[in-house]
C-alpha cells in the first residue's frame, strides 16, 4: 500500500491479505459467484480495462482529465467488475496513483489476479463499505464513483448515508469525481410494475430526487455538472427491461458527469 494512502486511514485494516486491506462491511456489497467470477476472467475483464466509453464521452473525459490535473491520486469507490475510473486513468497515465475499493472482497480479490496475469499495473486495493469509509476526516483528496454511489443499497436513506461519509473524509480543497444515474420517469415505471402485476422494488416506493438535489442537501457545491447520456432499460439488463419490451414502454436511465466539492457545514 503506498504511503499516500496509509497515512490517510482512520484505523488499521482488520487483515491483509495477498496485498488487499479488509475493513469490513461485505454484506453492503453485491454478490457475486463462480459463473461471475469465470466471466470476468474469460473476457469481461479484458472488455473493461480497454474500454474507451469514458474517453469517448465529452463530459467524462473532462473528469479523467481534471482528476489527472487536479489531484495526487484517486480513490475508486464500489468499483465493481468495471473498476470505475481506474482503467481509463491508467490507460492515459500508467503511474498515476489509484486506489481501488468495494464492499464485497471476491471482485477485488479477481480485479487483482487478473491484472497480474495480463496488465503488470500497480493499484491499490481496499475492502470496505461505501457506509463507513476509513479515511480521516477532511483527509481525501479525490474520490471517483462511476455509478457506485448509484448502486448504494437503502434508497434515499443509502444516498445520505454514504454521502456523509464522503463529506467527512474528504479534504477541504479535495473533490468527488462522479458519473451517476437516475430513472427518467418513476410514474411510467409504477404504471410498469402494475402492467407486471408485480411490487414495485423498494427504491421507487420513495420520493424519487436528483443527484443534483442529493449532492447540494448533503453539503456538496456543484463545479461541474453536463449529461452523458441518455441509456434505455433492455430485455439483457433484468426482468423490468424485459417486461418494457413485453409491453413496449420505453424506461430510461439518465447519466450526468459531476464534479463537486464539499462546503462546510
């Protein structure tokens, strides 16, 4: 672990294992099995690595370049199976300084062995909840999120949550670095859910706000704000794509480039 990122943390990890520090907070992850993990490692990881989405995109390529600009380094969180940012920074500067972090061990533990094999990049990995991050407060220079704040559990409640913790150990002259997404039309997506004879999941059981309203209620000021894209819900993503296509109702997910900076509270 390089010492840029040791002596941010807040506390020692709970163990180390084949060079990734655990912090704990699993259960707040994804879940993933064999069938995920041979996916990953016959293909998908490949796929993502030299993806060139981000670079592709006019107002994601502006974040790459003010976090190479603008910071040290950067801390991914709930990377995922895409790991964020990260390939798209390293792709552009192989030295840059990142950190790779989520919830669940498994995805950091293949991320890890993969890159051995196949790239020979140097990232740091650390195992910890989006809801309790172990950095110090106002410690945290630049933290990236390419939907991982969106895929936070709870709703609303999840949003808040894990937005006080970026808050809290984000530096004063730090930033956050974010693509996200949010539902075009909840209303379309209820009348969806009725049509499927089916609950509707938890999230559209609330009040629906923007990523805009959640950063600015939860001590964020907006210096960069510009859509990305506009993706429609298909029958490959999961049961609710499918039925839109049964019914033919079109369900969007809108995607927005932000970068934002903490004001004090």
């Amino acid at each position: 672990m390089k010492e840029i990122f040791n002596r941010i943390f807040l506390k020692q990890p709970q163990k180390e294992d084949d060079g990734i520090y655990f912090f704990g907070g699993e259960s707040d992850g994804d879940c993933f099995d064999e069938q995920d993990f041979n996916i990953w490692q016959n293909g998908r990881f490949y796929k993502n690595w030299r993806s060139a989405y981000l670079s592709d995109h006019p107002a994601s390529f502006h974040l790459i370049n003010q976090i190479l600009k603008d910071s040290g380094y950067v801390i991914d969180l709930a990377c995922g199976a895409g790991m964020g940012f990260i390939p798209s920074l390293k792709n552009r500067n192989a030295s840059f300084p990142c950190m790779a972090s989520d919830a669940n061990p498994n995805v950091l533990r293949e991320w890890k062995n993969w890159l051995k094999d196949n790239e020979k990049c140097e990232i740091d990995f650390a195992q910890f909840s989006i809801f309790d991050i172990p950095f110090k407060d106002n410690s945290v220079q630049a933290y990236s999120s390419f939907i991982g704040i969106s895929n936070t559990r709870d709703g609303e409640k999840g949003y808040s949550r894990a937005l006080s913790e970026i808050h809290r150990t984000l530096a004063k002259d730090g930033a956050l670095y974010a693509i996200e997404n949010e539902w075009e039309d909840v209303g379309k997506i209820l009348d969806l859910f009725k049509k499927m004879n089916a609950r509707p999941w938890e999230c559209f059981c609330e009040k629906q706000k923007t990523w805009r309203e959640r950063f600015t209620e939860n001590g964020f000021e907006i210096i960069f704000e510009q859509p990305l894209e506009i993706r429609r819900l298909t029958a490959d993503d999961n049961e609710l794509g499918a039925a839109a296509g049964k019914f033919g109702i079109e369900i969007n997910l809108k995607y927005t480039a932000f970068i934002v900076r903490k004001k004090d509270r």
